[in-house]
C-alpha cells in the first residue's frame, strides 16, 4: 500500500474501536489496560518503537487486585 486511504483509516478505526470494546467486555479491562495492550502490539510489530515504559503498566502496581490482575493477565495473553 502505497498510501492510506480514507476508508482504508476509516476501517482500521472502525475495527480498533470494535476491539476494544471486545477487551472491555470480556476482560473487564478499562482505558489504561486497553492502551497499554494497544502499545505492547506497537512494539511486537515494531520493537524498535520509541515508547514510554511506564505507558505498558495498565495497573497502579500498588493497588493492584485480584480482579485487575486476572484481566491484566488476559489481556496479554
């Protein structure tokens, strides 16, 4: 593909908002468990990606639950 067309943008949209919410449903997982999934697949596609560590903890280590833990879990595996 030489360029991105408008329903090429529109479609990889469409089908990223769908997934998401997949993983918010199934997993119970919220914004930050989902963006930090979203950036651990940046880099398994690009592992040369500059990002920020920190934006791939989708918990507060400290407060972490059973709960949170177990869709963390999911989401990753």
């Amino acid at each position: 593909m030489q360029e991105w067309t408008y329903a090429f943008i529109t479609n990889a949209q469409q089908e990223l908002v769908g997934m998401v919410k997949d993983w918010k449903y199934d997993y119970g997982a919220d914004d930050k468990a989902c963006s930090a999934m979203l950036l651990w697949m940046v880099l398994k596609l690009n592992p040369e990606a500059d990002i920020d560590a920190t934006l791939l903890q989708p918990f507060d280590q400290s407060a972490s639950t059973k709960d949170s833990g177990q869709a963390h879990r999911s989401c990753l595996n």
